[in-house]
C-alpha cells in the first residue's frame, strides 16, 4: 500500500522533549521529525535518551515537557495504535510459551484484525514454518523477525524499529535492509535507531545524531557526510612515456621523477600536497576534476585518483566526541588489556 496522502506532512513529531530521573538528565530538549517515503536514521551514544525517546513516542513513558506525537496525535490516543504505527523496542518482550501464530494472533484481535493478516505478514517475515513453535525457542534473529512481523500487522504507515539487526545473520541483513527500503519506496515513514553505521548508511535518506539529551545532527545522509569530509584527494603519478608534451617532455618528468613533478603542478595550482610513502600523494585544496585536468595539462599521467569520502561512522564519531558519557581507555594495539589493568 502506497501513502500518498501523508507525503506532505511528518508522521512524527518530536518537540522540546525534556526528561529527568532524579539527578539525571534524560532528554534537554529533544526535537526531530519523521517524514513519510523516508528511513531516519536515529544515533547516538549509550545514554544519549534514544530509548527514552521512543518510549515516549510510544507513550510508555510520559516526558516532563514537550510532546510527542504520532499522526498529530499522542500514541495513548489512537484507537487503534498498530494501525498507525507499528514498533520494535525489544524482541524479547513477548511470552516464551505462545507459538509465533500465537503471539500474533493475540496482537491482532486487540486491534481489529483476523487471522488472514497474521498468515500475511508471517510469510513476509519468512516465519511461515515455524508459526506453531514456541517463541521462546526462538534465536534472536527468529525473535526479530517476529517483533518486525508484530510491527507490520496494521500494515501501519509509520514503523519504529530499534536495533533490529541484531541478531540477525547475513541473509537476514540482507533482506531486512531490502524489507526497510521497501517500507520506505510505498510512502512510509521509517525510524531506525542503530548502532550499525554501515548498515544505517546503506539503507537511510536522513539522520539524526543525538547526545547527552540533544539533537547534535539532523541532515540527509549525503549532506552529512559532505560537511565532514575533508576534500582530501590521493593522486598516484606515474613516470610518463612520450605523452603530451612529445618524448623530450616525457623525458623530462621522468628524469624529474613523477612525484616531484606532479608534487610541484598541484602546488602551482593552489594545492596542498603531501606524500603517502608508497608511491601516492595526499592533495588538499583541490577536487579530483581539478587534479586531473593540471596533471594532464603538465603530462603526467596517473594510475590512481580517488576522492576522499568520509563514512556515516566518520561523521557519527566526530559529532559525538564530546557527548560519550562511557569511553574505555584505548586499548594497545598487541595486548587486550592497558599494561596497568593486566
């Protein structure tokens, strides 16, 4: 089912959320939207009130200020909430001597749905031969599935999942990333807190990086990662044969040496250059276009050009430098333990 009635509007709205527990602080402040045809990646430190955030969107914890809503409602004042938002918080929370069908089948009568549904969403989480085993037999990964199968029943237009890929083995990365894009694609809105930035960088349009209470980031993916890439480009000259230029040329750069030469046309072209120690330059200051065009200008022919990308955990680690409240000392790099914790 496509939703393209909400498309225009959050399905989420977080605003000013502000929580204590007695002399700490759980949330100062929290605000972000979730909008529908995209998958908002939700991140942060342990302690930075990402589990407080989606107990109260869920109205199983009340904030001391703010609000959060859910369709421009509070989740305590949905009819029929599954039928709006379907969530998982904790795939052990469900009872261990019901059978999977079970389970679902107790979720679904509270809501107004039958028996048909549960059959649907246990095929489409791949559950359809174990629907009469107990679910506490389950692996971890068999119990996410089941917690995305509960989530899916009201065939909601909003899914709220945290962590839910653990647990899972590689066919099952697999195809729950291909399950959230696909979520996402029908006009859902999908908000996914995950500690897995590999995982979270390949499926998610937006982020919201969060600590000590706060939002820190709230951007596209794409943006994101462009603010704190560093431009750095790595050039590999390599000695020219009769190019250009002609052989007198070529033998010049060669006799030079491709690095120096090639060292010396990007610093005259505005660039900061600096050697890697195997063969290969670091330029800052200049993109790959504009490398390639002085490099070929001068001659210089090179094997490698590859432009400097920072990853989603790039940019996660520098947003939370200052927000991580349990940092272990560094570990040296030939032993487990600090000489003085052995």
């Amino acid at each position: 089912m496509v939703f393209p009635s909400l498309l225009a509007h959050p399905t989420i709205t977080v605003t000013g959320l502000h929580k204590r527990f007695g002399a700490t602080t759980a949330l100062d402040g929290m605000t972000f939207a979730v909008r529908p045809g995209q998958v908002t990646g939700f991140v942060g430190p342990n302690g930075a009130g990402k589990s407080t955030t989606l107990r109260i969107i869920l109205g199983l914890d009340a904030a001391d200020t703010g609000e959060a809503l859910v369709d421009g409602q509070p989740y305590r004042a949905l009819r029929h909430p599954l039928r709006h938002v379907g969530s998982l918080l904790d795939a052990s929370a469900l009872g261990p001597g019901r059978t999977a069908r079970n389970h679902l089948l107790w979720l679904a009568h509270s809501q107004g749905l039958g028996a048909r549904r549960v059959d649907e969403v246990l095929e489409t989480t791949g559950l359809t031969s174990a629907a009469r085993r107990r679910a506490g037999g389950f692996s971890l990964g068999m119990r996410q599935r089941l917690g995305i199968a509960a989530a899916l029943l009201g065939d909601p237009p909003t899914l709220l999942l945290d962590e839910p890929f653990n647990g899972m083995d590689p066919e099952g990365i697999i195809w729950l990333r291909r399950l959230i894009r696909s979520l996402a694609a029908d006009g859902r809105a999908v908000l996914l807190s995950s500690h897995l930035m590999r995982q979270l960088e390949d499926i998610a349009d937006r982020v919201v990086v969060v600590g000590r209470g706060r939002v820190l980031a709230d951007a596209a993916v794409g943006d994101l990662l462009t603010t704190v890439s560093d431009g750095r480009v790595t050039v590999r000259p390599v000695a020219p044969m009769a190019v250009g230029g002609g052989e007198a040329e070529a033998a010049a750069v060669a006799g030079a040496g491709a690095l120096d030469v090639a060292t010396a046309v990007l610093v005259d072209g505005g660039g900061s250059v600096l050697p890697a120690g195997d063969g290969s330059l670091v330029v800052a200051g200049l993109s790959a276009e504009a490398i390639a065009a002085l490099l070929g200008r001068h001659g210089v022919p090179f094997s490698e050009l590859t432009a400097h990308r920072a990853t989603l955990e790039d940019a996660y680690l520098q947003l939370t430098e200052q927000a991580v409240d349990y940092r272990a000392p560094a570990v040296a790099d030939r032993g487990v333990l600090p000489a003085d914790a052995r």
